[in-house]
C-alpha cells in the first residue's frame, strides 16, 4: 500500500470522544480508532470499565483519558467538554455510542421510560454534538462527528416505540448537523447496526426463538459483534471520507435488503 493510500486511513494527531466507551460497541470502536492512531476519550458511566477500556487503548500505542458521566445530564456536557479538552485538548472526532432502550408495549409504557430513551439517545446526542461542532466552528477545524443510529431507524417491532422513535430521531438529526455544517468541513454520518450481540441486547439473544429469529431473517445468518463496526468508524472518521456526509449506513448482515 502506497504512503498516499495509508495516509487516507491515519488517525494520528487526532483525537476521539466515544460515549459508551466501556463496553460493547462504544468500546470496539474506540479501539478501532485506537489501532489507526487516534488518541481517545472515553466517557461511560462505569468507572471500572472506563479504567479497563483506556488501557486498552494505550496498548494500541496511543493516549487514553476517560470520564465517568451521565449523559442523562445534558447541562453539565459542557463542562464535561472543557476538562477532556484541558486534558488531552481539542476533539476532533466524536462518536456518540451511548444508548438506552424501555421495552414495553405502546399503551402501557410510562412517560418517564420514554422521556429517558429520548433523553439519552437524542437530546445528549444533540447537546454533545453541538458543542463539539461549535469548539470546531470556533476555531476554524475541521471534524468528523459518527452517530449511533439502528436497524430501527426505519423499521420497528413491537414494544420498541421509545426506541425505535429516538433512533429515527437520530437519523434525521445526522441529515440536519450534515447539512449544516458542512460549509465548516464537519462531516456527519450515522452508523446503523442491525441485531448485534452488546449488554443492550442480552434479553434477546438468550431468548432461543428470538434468537433463532433473527438469525433467519438476517440473510448472514447471525448476529452482529461489536467488531464488525470497527472498519466502518475508522472510515468515517478519517481523511477517506472527507466527501461522505449525511449518510445513514446499514450494518445489519443484509436485513434491511430482504424482504
């Protein structure tokens, strides 16, 4: 591979805010990052995890900062923001990974299980992008911001109205910062798992017809792991996608393509 080619991929000098980061997606991307060079903030609510995480990525070579927060609290996100910056400086990538889900039928389901869905999976997504576009804004830098969208960002089972409501939610949301920003060369995309095999999903995939479920409708034939993000967050955010933004990618092993 040319030096031109790998310089495409090069994360170096850079560095990445990925919410969720203590386990599951959040953390298997953040060590995607870690291997092409990015330093990394971490930002979970676990304090073990979070410990456990950055030392993985300083085994990747890189730095590791990490924050033990509730992104429930969106008033205090920038404050969060000043002391990573004061830490380990600008953040020039953010992956917001942090999720949640209420499962319940629609009529039954309390307001307070669906203002806390859409308080995590919209409003600190929103909150946390738009101070890290406006430190970039700011200063004249360019970034990349990847969204964690899902499969239900345009399909929907029962049970998940919180849910799948934040996730479409989160898809428009990318549309909109995508548009806007992109005068400021601020790349926004989302990434849209399908079925994966996460903390998250645990009542699922132990549930045998469940889980033979999806593994029939889904035409690999299996659950996704939170690895089979990894190359897609590298793309997203490095120099490779510089012309790619606005976008709600799919990695659902095809479910989204079959009928």
């Amino acid at each position: 591979m040319s030096a031109e080619a790998q310089n495409l991929w090069d994360l170096s000098g850079r560095l990445a805010l990925v919410t969720g980061a203590g386990r599951g997606l959040g953390r298997a991307m953040a060590l995607a990052l870690a291997e092409h060079g990015a330093d990394v903030a971490l930002v979970a609510r676990s304090e073990d995890q979070l410990a456990d995480a950055a030392e993985a990525v300083r085994k990747r070579g890189t730095k590791a900062v990490f924050c033990s927060f509730d992104l429930a609290d969106a008033e205090g996100i920038p404050d969060l923001l000043a002391g990573i910056e004061n830490e380990a400086g600008l953040v020039d990538i953010l992956v917001n990974s942090a999720g949640m889900t209420r499962r319940g039928a629609a009529t039954e389901v309390p307001l307070e299980d669906w203002d806390a869905v859409m308080g995590l999976n919209v409003r600190s997504v929103f909150a946390l992008s738009r101070q890290v576009g406006g430190r970039l804004i700011a200063r004249g830098r360019k970034g990349k911001i990847i969204n964690v969208a899902s499969l239900m960002s345009r399909a929907s089972r029962p049970g998940t109205a919180a849910y799948s409501a934040s996730k479409g939610a989160v898809a428009q949301l990318t549309r909109a910062l995508a548009v806007e920003w992109a005068p400021h060369g601020i790349n926004v995309n989302a990434i849209a798992p399908g079925y994966f095999r996460t903390e998250l999903t645990k009542p699922l995939y132990t549930d045998e017809r469940f889980d033979q479920w999806v593994k029939s409708r889904t035409p690999m034939g299996r659950w996704g792991e939170p690895e089979d993000l990894a190359g897609l967050a590298v793309f997203l955010a490095s120099p490779a996608s510089d012309f790619v933004t606005g976008q709600v990618i799919y990695v659902d092993g095809g479910s989204s393509a079959a009928v």
